[in-house]
C-alpha cells in the first residue's frame, strides 16, 4: 500500500509565516547597537581695532578723547586676557615732534563683565588693558571704547600737522 502525503497549502502559509517571524524577530534583537558621540566646541576668540578718524586738538588739551573701539568675541569659559602696546611709547608722533597721551581706559558695557584700569603705555612692551572677570563673556562680540587724556602741557610750542602712533591688540587665553 501506497502512502500519498499530500500537503495542505494553509499548513505551509502557517509553517512559513511562524518561522518567518522567528527569524525577524531575532535579526531584530542581534542588530541593536548604541553608541555615545561625542563633539569639542573649538574656542573661538578674536579682537579687531577700529582707530577713529583723526580728531583735532587745541591748547586746552582733551580728557576722554575717544581713540578708537575694539570689539572682542570669545566664548573660552576660562575666561581671557587683552593686551595693548604702543609703537612710540604713548606719543604720537609727527617728523621729530611728540604729543604724549595718557591714561588709557577701555569701558564696555555692562554685560561684557570686565575690569579695566587706566593704564600708561610703555615703549613698545605689552601692558594689560582688559580681563574678564570670569566665566564665558562677549560670546556676540562686545564693543569696548577706547580713551585716552592729553594734557595741555603736551601740546604747547609744537607744530602743526598730522600725529600718529599704532596700536597693538593681543588677545591671550587664561
């Protein structure tokens, strides 16, 4: 006698459907991974120095003469450092005749949350002109006016013409 199998077409859907499912369900579990990313935001920092037009003096002197602006950006939380020297020594300079300037202030706004001092400039050597106090600050960019006192004194008996001294911006990192 003669055994015939015959196979049931819903058997082999049901067959296949379940081991189908099994091995989804096991690809599913075998291909999960994590991971962590991990990213350095790189310090930014920058200083540029807008002098002003040239300004005109007279015998009286000036107090707070505007000189210029510099605006610093940063986002270093460690804080910084901005130094300034003077190509003549705090003298402005035209042929053999010298105006000297003093007391250099920088004032920014409140939000820039730094401290500054008057400040004499020294031939050629870096001073210090202005800090942060702490913690990240100027992260826009903050705008800080520059001033400068020339005493009477300093413009009696020269010459008329044109006066100049350069300026130099160094921007440090604490």
């Amino acid at each position: 006698m003669s055994s015939k199998h015959t196979r049931s077409p819903l058997c082999a859907f049901v067959l296949s459907v379940c081991i189908g499912s099994l091995l989804y369900n096991q690809v599913q579990a075998d291909s999960t991974a994590r991971g962590t990313i991990t990213a350095t935001l790189k310090v930014v920092e920058s200083v540029e120095f807008s002098p002003v037009p040239a300004f005109t003096l007279d015998a009286a002197g000036v107090v707070n003469q505007n000189i210029g602006s510099v605006v610093i950006t940063s986002n270093n939380s460690e804080g910084w450092l901005l130094k300034v020297s003077s190509i003549n020594g705090s003298m402005l300079v035209s042929g053999g005749s010298q105006i000297a300037y003093s007391n250099v202030r920088a004032e920014g706004p409140d939000e820039a949350n730094v401290v500054s001092s008057p400040i004499e400039l020294n031939f050629k050597a870096e001073k210090s002109l202005l800090a942060s106090r702490n913690g990240i600050s100027c992260l826009e960019g903050c705008k800080i006016d520059l001033t400068a006192d020339i005493e009477s004194a300093q413009i009696s008996g020269k010459q008329a013409g044109d006066y100049e001294d350069t300026l130099t911006f160094v921007f440090e990192s604490n």
